[in-house]
C-alpha cells in the first residue's frame, strides 16, 4: 500500500501512465535510508515490519531493510517479475515473526 523511493522526479507520471497510483495510500519519497521509510509506512499505517514486503534492485536496501525485521526481495533491473513475485509471498509467509516489530 505504499511507494518508498529516493528518486523525487517521474515517479507520479509514469504511475498515473501506468495506472496504479489509485493502489497506493502512502508515498515515502525522499533521500534518506530505507528503514527511515519503513519506519514512516509502519507507524502511519499501524503495522509490524514482519507483514511488510520490500523489493529494491540494490542489495544496501535490502539488508538494510531485512535488518528490522521486513521481508526483502532482491529484483534485478528488469523488476518485479511474476515467478519473483510468488517467490516473495513464499519467503514471507515462511518468516517467523522478530522481536523488532513495532
């Protein structure tokens, strides 16, 4: 239900071209670490890191994000595909919940 990114420029545009801005309740865009913006999704939207899933192209992110507790996906350039996209639903349901929830 959220969009997490650092780049500030296009992002609204190609999610309208592509229609899915309607999905989302919440937008975290701005320079600063990822866990800063899970941080933010947690506590304006009242859940745990353990029911999120992130998927970033940059392996940082991914430990970063793995390191409070949320489900991370590495997603190479070509993104989200939908063999990746099951493959992280699996990961995630298979995660036991950490103590570092919110």
């Amino acid at each position: 239900k959220a969009v997490v990114s650092t780049q500030s420029t296009g992002y609204k545009e190609l999610m309208k071209l592509l229609d899915i801005h309607k999905y989302f309740v919440q937008f975290e865009i701005y320079r600063r670490s990822k866990d800063n913006h899970m941080r933010a999704i947690s506590k304006q939207q009242g859940i745990n890191y353990s029911e999120m899933i992130f998927f970033d192209d940059e392996y940082g992110n991914i430990r970063t994000t793995e390191n409070i507790g949320v489900t991370a996906v590495h997603c190479p350039r070509e993104g989200v595909t939908w063999k990746l996209f099951m493959g992280a639903l699996k990961k995630h349901s298979d995660r036991k919940k950490t103590p570092t929830d919110t």
